[in-house]
C-alpha cells in the first residue's frame, strides 16, 4: 500500500517546504483541493509532524479512484 502525505493547511504546507525542501530549485507550489468526506474519515491523521504541522496520509488507490476539486494554487520561493 502507497500513501500520499499532505498538510492540513496552506501555512503548515508552506512550513514543510522550507523545513524539509527538496533539490536545488527554490521554488514551489501548494495546490489546495477538497477530497470527500468518506476518503478523509480513512485518512492516517498525524499532529504536528515533524513539530511542523498536522498532515494526513491517503492511500494512493483511494486517490485515483476521486476527481478532487482544485480550489487554489499558489507558487513560493524557499529563501
């Protein structure tokens, strides 16, 4: 079974990337979107990860079988 992890916020997603960036390019995106109340209720739930912020790990199957609804995306330099 692969999860995928995400933030619960904007501001606790944008705290992950500059704590625990990834390569050498500075910049990225949070992508917010909704999931359906039935995936979220089997999510993996976990608070202040990392003493960053609360995430929440998805099976990936359970991912690909929704169409999430993109409701903002916004793009951030690591300084």
């Amino acid at each position: 079974m692969e999860s995928k992890w995400f933030a619960n916020s904007y501001d606790d997603a944008v705290a992950f990337e500059h704590r625990l960036g990834y390569g050498i390019d500075t910049k990225f995106y949070v992508v917010g979107f909704e999931i359906d109340d039935e995936i979220l209720s089997g999510a993996y739930k976990v608070k202040n990860l990392d003493a960053i912020g609360d995430v929440l790990a998805i099976d990936a199957g359970q991912l690909n079988n929704s169409i999430p609804t993109v409701t903002s995306i916004n793009s951030q330099r690591v300084k």
